[in-house]
C-alpha cells in the first residue's frame, strides 16, 4: 500500500491587500517584506533548520542504542533454553520508549497423562477382578 | 521593577478542603490568560517610555474620561508609579492603561497585537483538543473528523481583550481572526496527510507478522484517538479544506504585519514538518527493530510481550505486541481433552463397580461413591471443558488478530 501523494490544496492562495501569494512556498512571502523583516525571518529559519538537524540526530543515536540493547536482551532470552529466567526490560529509544517481557510457559507432558491412565486402567482391572 | 516603600498586606483567607473537588483549567484558558498578561506587560512597560507629546495627550484623555481632578493626581503620581516607588492596584491600573494603546505609535499598536496572534493560535488549537480530544475516529472516517474540525475553526469565537478592541476596526479585528484560522485549517490539512501517512506506514510494518498487535494512535494536532484493525482503505480517503481568504481591502501596515505572521508561521510549519518526517522515519525503524527482536526470541515455549511508544508524523502511536506459543496452548489442549476422555473411562469402569456392588448389596458404599464421585468428576470435566475452549479462543484471536494486521481493543 503506498502513501497518497501529496496534491497541493487547490485552496492554499492567499489574497491580501489584492495581491496574491502561494503559501506552498512561504520563503516566497519573503520577497515583499521589508529587508529587516526578511533578514530576522531568514535567521530564525537556518536557526530553526540547525535544531532539528541536530534534534533528529540525537534521536537516531538514542534510537541505535535502545537497538542494542534489545538484541543483547534477546540473545539472554534464546541462551535460556531451560526456560528458568522470567526477563523483562524497558529501553529509551529515540522517539519514545519500549518495554519487553519474555516468560516460558510449562506445557503438561503427554508421557504424565498416558502413565495415569496406564495407572487407572491397572487399577480397575484389580477391582473389577 | 521592584516595590519600594510600604506595601500593604491585604488579607485573604483562604478555605482549603481535602474534600473540595478540583476542576483542571482549561489549556486554551490558560493560553488566553497568558496573552492578556504579555499584553498588559507591555502596554506597562509602554506607558512609562511614552514620550512628552504623547504623555500630554494621555493626561488630556484621562481628564475627559475621569475628570481634571484624577487627572492631576495621575500626573502628579506618575513618578511614583514610573519608578516604583508607589503601586498601582488591579483597577487603578486597569483604569490607567485602558487610554494608553489608543496613544501608542501605530508601530507599537501593531507589536502589542502580535502578542495576541501567536498565543489566540495556540489557545484555538488547544480548544480543538479540549473539543475533539475524547472522541475515538474510526479510521475510514478520517476524513469526516477533519471537516467537522474544519467547521470549528470556523465558528469558535477569537474574543481579544480591550487592549486591543478600542484601538483596530472591527475590519481589522476580522482580518486577524481570519488569518489565524486559515493558518490553522492549513495545519489541519497538513496534519492529516501526516496521520495518513502513519497509518499506512504502520500497516505495512506490522502486516504479515506472526504476533497479535494492538495499535493505539492518538492524532497530535486534535488529541482523538484512532480506531483500526488495519488500514485497508485509509489511502483512498481525501480531505480538502475549504477555506479562502480574499483580502482586498486591508492596509498597508496591516498587509505587512499579517504576511510577516504568515511567513514566521509557515517557516515555523515548515521546519516542524521537516522534524516530523524524519521522526516518522525513525519510529518505523523502531517498530522494525522490536518487531525483529521478538521474533528472534526463539524458545518454542517462550512468549513476549512488548509494549512500544513511538512519535511519529501525526501523533504517537502505542503498540502492545504479543508473541504467544502456539504450541503450547495445543498442548495444553490436548491434555485437557485426554483428561476428559480419561474421566469417561474413569465414570464407567466406577458404573461397572457400582453396579456390582449392588448385587453384593453393599448399599452404604454405592451411595456414597455416587454422592461423592458425581459432584467432582463433574467438576473435573467442566473445568477441563473450559480450560480447554479458553485457550482455543485465544489460539483463534491470535490468528485472526495475524489475518486483519492489527488486534480489535
């Protein structure tokens, strides 16, 4: 299933004052304000950019350690084949947080029910005789 | 500026009561009360730094409005309150600064709304929240949400304080009202195509895994949340907003306060949707790497459970994966059904006795074994009956929960 592609609104025209402007393109506005207001806008922009430059990259290293840490918590998990270690773990990843519990769960052995059958058939058979 | 001199203790008593009940204030309250405050702030601050001309002309106002007399006391008491020395009350101060943005320089009428824009913005998106932030969409009625989200910003009232009524037009007032909906119907529109997005990056993702998933989605910009078992269908959805704005006749100042708003706004959205996508991006390698990691988790008798939250493009998603053994509940119910076909053999073999017994006319004994032996081996078989439907439902909401991509809440 893919995304819908982004059509531009039919509706994303703004008329002030009577001229018109694309508001698809907001450093186009730039072009008739005055130069000190250009300017400002124009800093707090690249000023902007940097954050979140610098935002998405913290959350991407954060995001590869929580990465690590649960594959070194899996691993545990797969090396206790007797099922003893009840785990559980909580990790910060870049954009939130996960936590993982693992439990082994018992089954009832086939052989225990067959030998109380076994057992109860043995039984009957001395009583009924 | 601090207060010198004396300051008069005014005693309240305050009623605290354990019992009282506490009502949460409302965000967008809080967000309009905050405009007020900045907007008194520096009107204050204005009042002070007005020049001769215009402190005259404020005097001349104050003394056709309260009289020559309150008049001069102002004026003679406006070193006082300029440097602190002597207080001004909430309705002294009120009374005051009512006259002085009728004074300002247009360029100083024009920054004292600017304080109001931003804030108005964020107070009318939080009361989306307030208004829309309980309600549970189902997914294919996405579109719907975002129209009647639409006609609320279209109706919900902007008041703005008297800072600002007695100084711009109603025309003007009505232009700035307008810009800040048609800005927050842009983000509306822009909220959805990111929420789209979500949903079917999410689907793809979690689709044709071996694990029961429950999403809960809760949409950033409205607060609802998002119902879905899978997003079959939400990419066909569309939703256009309707909203024009023909200003023809607007000033010049105002015309270059208002496109400076628009830009800083829009440059805002811009970046903030640049942070989002590359959020989206990182939370779909976060669900890929716990997706993987408990698939990995490869004891057949093992089970896992995870509980993830992710920021993605359009709100937070929160997903609780379940990897349960398959084989382990067919075991157990196996083991049940053989517990059952062994207490039928167990009930006829104690027919045969019974029946034996009697014969041998040992009366005492049969009553007994029936009074005893009816109630738990019913017991038994009940338990076992249930004990054994039990799992087969949860073997049956797990494959289906596979089948539709996402678990049914």
């Amino acid at each position: 299933m893919s995304s819908p592609n982004e059509k531009s609104s039919q509706k994303n025209e703004l008329s002030l004052g009577g001229q018109r402007f694309q508001i698809t393109d907001p450093l186009s506005l730039l072009s008739v304000l005055p130069e000190e207001d250009r300017k400002k806008i124009v800093v707090d922009y690249a000023a902007k950019s940097l954050d979140v430059e610098t935002e998405l990259k913290q959350k991407i290293q954060k995001s590869q350690l929580a990465g690590f840490e649960m594959d070194s918590f899996i691993d545990r998990t797969n090396q206790d084949s007797q099922g003893k270690l009840n785990l559980s773990g909580e990790f910060e990843t870049g954009t939130g947080k996960v936590k993982i519990s693992t439990r082994t769960v018992q089954s009832t052995s086939i052989v225990t029910v067959l030998v109380i059958i076994g057992a109860i058939l043995v039984l009957i058979a001395i009583v009924t005789h | 500026m601090a207060y010198r001199g004396c300051r008069r203790r005014s005693y309240r008593s305050y009623s605290y009561s354990r019992s009282s009940y506490y009502a949460p204030i409302s965000q967008s309250v809080v967000l309009r009360q905050k405009a007020s405050n900045e907007a008194m702030k520096f009107v204050r601050q204005a009042f002070f730094s007005l020049d001769y001309a215009r402190l005259e002309r404020y005097f001349s106002q104050y003394g056709r409005e309260h009289g020559s007399s309150s008049a001069s006391y102002a004026r003679k008491t406006y070193p006082s309150w300029k440097c602190g020395a002597v207080g001004m009350s909430g309705q002294t101060a009120t009374r005051i600064l009512k006259i002085v943005p009728g004074i300002l320089s247009r360029q100083d009428q024009l920054k004292l709304l600017e304080i109001y824009i931003p804030l108005l913005q964020q107070s009318l998106a939080e009361k989306f929240r307030e208004s829309l932030g309980n309600k549970v969409i189902p997914a294919l009625e996405l579109n719907i949400f975002y129209q009647k989200a639409e006609a609320l910003a279209k109706q919900v009232s902007l008041p703005v304080d008297w800072f600002v009524k007695g100084v711009f037009t109603d025309e003007e007032l009505a232009h700035f009202q307008e810009i800040i909906r048609f800005l927050l119907i842009q983000r509306l529109d822009r909220s959805f195509k990111n929420v789209v997005s979500d949903l079917i990056e999410l689907h793809n993702a979690c689709r044709g895994k071996p694990l029961q998933i429950e999403l809960n989605y809760r949409i950033s910009a409205l607060g609802a949340q998002v119902e879905l078992e899978t997003a079959q269908g939400v990419q066909n959805l569309t939703y256009t907003p309707s909203y024009e704005i023909d200003q023809s006749k607007v000033t010049e100042d105002i015309r270059g306060m208002l496109l400076r708003h628009v830009a800083d706004s829009l440059i805002q959205d811009e970046a903030n949707q640049r942070l989002a996508s590359g959020m989206q991006n990182i939370a779909l390698n976060e669900l890929a790497t716990t997706l993987g990691s408990i698939e990995r988790a490869n004891n057949p008798n093992a089970e896992a459970q995870s509980t993830l939250r992710i920021e993605a493009k359009g709100g937070t998603a929160v997903l609780e994966i379940n990897k349960i053994s398959i084989a382990s509940l067919r075991q157990s119910i196996s083991a049940a059904r053989l517990k059952q076909t062994v207490l039928v053999i167990v009930a006829v073999c104690v027919a045969i006795l019974i029946f034996n017994l009697l014969d041998s006319k040992k009366g005492g004994l049969v009553i007994l074994t029936l009074f005893v032996g009816l109630p738990i081996g019913g017991s038994l078989w009940y338990s076992w009956k249930g004990e054994a439907e039990s799992k087969q439902k949860q073997i049956d909401s797990y494959e289906l929960a596979q089948r539709k991509v996402f678990a049914k809440k």
